[in-house]
C-alpha cells in the first residue's frame, strides 16, 4: 500500500510524527507499505515548522508545495492546485490527512476527486461552532473521507449521527498524545529558565492564536493586561504565534508578569508545560496534552471540539472574557486541583492501531 501523507501546520507535524514511525515499524517486519510526505508549507516559518522535523525526527518532505499564508480562499485554493499536479505525479493508493487545518480539507478533495481513499486522522470532533474555520474544515473532511479515526467515543458518535457506516469508524484514540509519550523522556529546559528564575509551580503559561481572542487589538490588550494583574507575581511566559505578534505590533504593553518569548519547539514548550502552575491557552491540542500530563488548563474559547478534556481532564471552559477567567481561576486557587483522569486508549498506541487497521483494507 502506497500512502501519501499531508502535514501543513505546526499541530500537523506533531500528528504525522508517530504515524510514520508505525509505517517504519511495519516496514522493518517486511510489510508491503510505503509512505511519501507532503508538506504543503502552510507554516513556513523555522520555529513553526523546522523545529518540528528535527526534534521530532520526521524525516524531509518528498515534496513542499510551498503555499505559504493567504487569506483562507487563497491558501485553500493554493494547495489544492499544487496537490492536485503532486498526486497525478505521484499516484498512490490513499491519502492520509490529519486534524483540522486548510491542508487537511483542500488534500482530501483533491484526493477523493483523483477517486483516492481518504484517511482522516482525528475525525468525527466537533465544536458545533461555525464560526471556527476549523469547524468548516472537519465538516467538508468528513463529509468525503473513507477511513476515520477518532480519538473519543463521542467523536465516533457524532460521525454516526452525520450517517457514517459504523464499519468505518475506528476509535484508536490519540497520535498527539502518542508523540507525548515518545517524547517525554527528551523533553529539557528552554535557555530562558534560569535567566526568568523559572522553577517547577511558579509559572504559568500562556498562548493566544484564535482570530475570536486575537483579531480584535483592543480586546486582546484587555485579555493581557487582564492576565497580567490576574497573575499576582506569578510570571506568565507567553510564546507568541507570529499571527498574535503582527496584530499587536509595535503596540507598547506595560505587563509586569507577561513575558514574551518565541513559539517554543516542542521539547521546550512540553517541559514548560509539565513543570507550569497552570496554563491559558486557546489552542485544542494543548487541553490534551494538560490533560495527560494532568496540568489544570483555562481554555480562551466558548466551546470546545473536545468535550473529553474537560469532563475527564483538566481542561476548563472559560469563554473569552477576562471576568469569566478571573472567577474561574480565583476558584482554582481556592480549591486546588480537581481529580482528573486520562481519556480512554490515550495510551501511546493509536499511530500503530491506525497503520495496522489501513493495512487490513
Ligand atoms: N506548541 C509548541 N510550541 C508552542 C506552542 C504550541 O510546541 O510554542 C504545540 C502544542 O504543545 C501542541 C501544538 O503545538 O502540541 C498545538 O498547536 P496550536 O495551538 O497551534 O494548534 P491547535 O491545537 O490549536 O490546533
């Protein structure tokens, strides 16, 4: 079986990872299987993309279609065009795609247009917010995949309800948590700890990319400043998606506790995470990897497409405005750490029961 694999996105390379190491696996036991990598260059920038390979020993792309950023349209429409000339070169037997980004839904219709299957991996969730352009994203995926693999019951359930074959959903649970695992063992401290006076419990983290926190300037100046005075001495190490950096600017914050540092790869920012007080993020996949590694996470949105993290994990659901936050975080304090637990089959295996289940096919 041929596999063409797509990654465009930070949470993407962090996805295929695992998966690829399971394909390398079967590979080394003699099995008829072989993948070629497609990046399609939504993140081009070093600390976004780069960083990701060579940490986590992804191996360098067959091919990058090298779309780069445009308006929603522009990019979507930029990586079905040069997909769809890299797959009439390069036939395969099945495209694999991961998460929610443009890439994932603009490869699958180019695929399923070449009459391809399609594999999505971490299909079936849902915010029900379709506001979101990742909700659009999972939507028109899921609507024209052939395999898919969940990471919840609940997200297998919502492809049922939508009318999919139960035969073709496969809850295998979590490659994001898969690439926690392998990793844990290498992750190690970022050259700022010591310099910031970092220690484990006194700080906490902070990211901040959704166009409903940060598209708006004066409200994500409010959310910070909020932040800032919410934090009492506690620092706030805040690495910053270039897309928050370009809306703030130049714009001079007076921030006592907020300290901004680049996107951090992925050994630093897990060992920031692992060793934080608490996190605020309004990213999905870090409210799964709190909720592994048990770190109590305020998430910055009004829903979330992973409902699991918060009645099994540690994430809460703050909303976006910074009262909201304050309250919540005030209980926090007050109360401590709620019991949590970790998501069923978020064990490290889901890559390997993908790649064994595509093969059965
Ligand atoms: N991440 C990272 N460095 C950072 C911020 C995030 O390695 O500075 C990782 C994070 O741990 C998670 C992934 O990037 O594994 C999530 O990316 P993002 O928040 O961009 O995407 P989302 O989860 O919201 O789709």
């Amino acid at each position: 079986m041929k596999i063409t694999i797509i990654a465009g996105a930070r949470p993407n390379f962090i996805k295929i990872a695992p998966i690829i190491k399971a394909i390398e696996k079967k590979q080394n036991e003699e099995s008829n299987v072989s993948y070629r990598l497609v990046h399609t260059g939504q993140h081009y920038d070093k600390n976004l993309s780069d960083t990701f390979f060579e940490e986590l020993n992804i191996p360098k792309p067959n091919s990058n279609l090298e779309v780069k950023s445009g308006s929603q349209a522009e990019q979507t429409g930029a990586i079905m065009v040069a997909f769809e000339k890299e797959l009439l070169q390069n036939p395969c037997d099945l495209v694999l795609v991961v998460g929610d980004v443009n890439s994932t839904m603009a490869c699958a219709i180019v695929a399923k247009k070449q009459n391809i299957k399609v594999a999505h991996v971490e299909a079936g969730i849902r915010s029900g917010d379709m506001t979101m352009p990742e909700e659009i994203n999972r939507i028109v995926t899921d609507s024209i995949t052939d395999y898919f693999f969940t990471t919840s019951t609940s997200a297998s359930e919502n492809l049922l309800k939508y009318g999919v074959e139960a035969t073709n959903i496969h809850f295998v649970g979590n490659v994001m948590i898969d690439t926690l695992y392998q990793n844990l063992n290498r992750i190690f401290e970022p050259l700022f700890w010591n310099e910031y006076q970092l220690k484990t419990g006194n700080y906490i983290i902070l990211t901040l990319h959704r166009p409903s926190n940060v598209d708006e300037e004066q409200s994500l100046i409010q959310l910070l400043e909020g932040i800032d005075t919410m934090a009492d001495g506690k620092k706030v190490i805040f690495p910053i998606h270039p897309r928050t950096k370009a809306i703030l600017g130049e714009t001079n914050l007076m921030l006592k506790n907020i300290l901004f540092v680049e996107p951090q790869g992925y050994l630093n920012f897990m060992y920031l995470i692992k060793n934080s007080f608490a996190v605020i993020t309004d990213s999905g996949g870090i409210s799964e990897e709190t909720t592994v590694m048990g770190i109590p996470c305020f998430t910055m949105r009004n829903n979330t497409e992973r409902p699991e993290t918060q009645t099994i994990g540690t994430n809460t659901l703050v909303g976006t405005s910074i009262e909201n936050l304050e309250k919540l975080f005030a209980d926090f304090i007050k109360n401590g750490k709620r019991k949590a637990g970790i998501p069923e089959l978020w064990d490290g295996k889901a890559s390997e029961r993908i790649i064994d289940i595509l093969l059965q096919k």
